[in-house]
C-alpha cells in the first residue's frame, strides 16, 4: 500500500504538481495513479502488486505527470528488502525520497510478503 508523500521540491513552474509513484523490483514495475493537482502532499492510498523472485532491494521515482510536455523526475529512493522478506505481517515505512542526493521528502508506505 502506497499511503502519501510529503515533498519539498517543486517542480512545477505553473500550479501544482501531478505526482505519481513509479515501483521497481527486478525486472517488474508498477505505478500508482496520478494525484492530479496534489503539489507537494499527494496522497494516494492504493495498493499495488509486484512479483519478487530473489530482489532484495525495492526502488522508486515519484514523478510529476506533464500531459504537454515530458514528465519530471522529482525524486527517487529505494528499500532494503533483507529484513523484510520473512516476515509476513505489513511493515510500515516512512523512507526518504532524494534528488541529486539531496533529501526531498519522504514516502510513507507499507510493505508485504504474500509468499
């Protein structure tokens, strides 16, 4: 479950930014829907699926959803998936998002194991 961010970098010049939230994990991905006009507090309470075979680290873009021009990066992050893996219960995250290494903000999600 993908719950919110909270983000300091504005990458939009003109009104609020469109963010969504673009997952890695090997070589699958899944992305959240675009929180339309949501700046810098989107939220977006949606659960999302990815298969893990042998991945231990999680990545992640949020990104700002341009329909005109090309869609920009806000920032980036990753999670270690080690000390999760063999439990099954939902772990709460709060984990940082970065741009050029810089902290930017954090993401707030949770993560489970199925199998």
């Amino acid at each position: 479950m993908i719950h919110k961010a909270t983000i300091v970098r504005d990458v939009e010049t003109l009104g609020k930014m469109d963010p969504f939230v673009i997952f890695h994990l090997g070589k699958t991905s899944a992305k959240t829907n675009v929180a339309k006009d949501q700046g810098k507090n989107p939220i977006w309470n949606q659960n999302l699926k990815l298969e893990r075979i042998d991945e231990e680290i999680l990545r992640f873009e949020v990104i700002d959803y341009n329909d005109l021009l090309k869609s920009q990066l806000i920032g980036y992050g990753s999670v270690c998936l080690f000390n999760l893996i063999h439990n099954k219960t939902k772990k709460s995250l709060n984990t940082f998002l970065y741009y050029k290494g810089e902290k930017i903000g954090t993401l707030d999600m949770e993560i489970q194991f199925l199998k």
